[in-house]
C-alpha cells in the first residue's frame, strides 16, 4: 500500500505560499512605492530571511545541506531524470537548490534596493536604484516562470508528485 511520506513541513508550505502571494502582489497588483506595496515587500525579506534561518535548523528536507548544489548532486538529479525514476522521499534536488538559493538572493537584494530608495535620503528617487529594483523584480518573474516550468515537467517526467505535497506536505510512497 501506498502510505503518504511527509515531504514538507508546514513552515516551509506556508512560507511557499505567502511569498507567492507577496511575489503576485507586488509584481501585478499594487503600485511601486505606495506604503502597502512597501509592506508587502518587507514582509516578503523577513519570509525569506527566516527561510535561511530555517535551512539550518529546520528539519531534514528543510535544511540547506539536503539540497546545496554540488556537482555530484546536480549529476545524480540529472541521471535520476533522465532515467524517469526521481525517489519518492526526496525533497528539492540540486538544481532546483540552484534556482533557491538564486531567489534568496534576488529577494534579499530586492528588500535591501526597495528599502534604499523608500526608507534612505540618499538614494531616494535614484533612478539608477530605481531601475535595479525593477530588473530583480523581473528577474523574480523569469526565475518564477522557470520553477513553475521545472516543477511541471520533473513531475510529469520525473513520475514524481510535486505540487500536491507543497499544499498538503505528503507524496505517496
């Protein structure tokens, strides 16, 4: 029988989501530099950065250790692709890490530029800044894009579940 396997704790899905959310908002919905887009995007670097805090201390799937990409890792994910046969316990694989630990960084970089032209004297109205924020932000939605096309194919290729354990936490084994 196929007894579910827990994939995901529920600090991880709930972080999942909410930066989806944070993302959506402020990418299509509210207006660059009003104060609930503001909000919304601190709040989306304080999501991000408990997510690294969480990556050391989290549980096992959780953890940074159990996704850093090394090449090792990045050719055993590929081979397990290319045989269609990706292990029903895993969590992220090492190239999905690549693309993490891209995104903490762009949305890290992107609170640090948001913060600089809203909070500092300095660099208020700096287009140069200004335009920064704007590439990260669009550099986000291509990134997001990519997941959402990673996630789709590995799942369909890979016969693995991959979204229903990022709602519900657990994939049949």
């Amino acid at each position: 029988m196929n007894k579910p396997v827990v994939i995901w704790d529920k600090y991880i899905r709930i972080y999942h989501w909410l930066i989806v959310i944070g993302f959506t908002l402020n990418y299509f919905i509210l207006e660059p530099g009003e104060t609930i887009h503001q909000w919304v995007g601190y709040c989306v670097w304080v999501l991000v950065f408990a997510r690294v805090v969480w990556s050391f201390v989290g549980p096992q799937r959780a953890r940074l250790s159990d996704f850093f990409p090394t090449p090792i890792r990045i050719s055993q994910h590929l081979r397990e692709l290319k045989n269609r046969k990706i292990p029903k316990e895993s969590g992220h694989n090492a190239v999905g890490g690549m693309l993490i630990l891209l995104f903490w960084l762009l949305f890290l970089a992107q609170g640090i530029t948001g913060f600089l032209l809203e909070e500092t004297d300095a660099f208020f109205g700096s287009t140069l800044v200004e335009n920064i924020h704007e590439y990260i932000a669009h550099s986000l939605f291509i990134g997001a894009l990519i997941h959402v096309a990673a996630v789709l194919f590995t799942g369909w290729w890979g016969r693995i579940e991959l979204i229903k354990p990022m709602i519900t936490g657990r994939r049949k084994s």
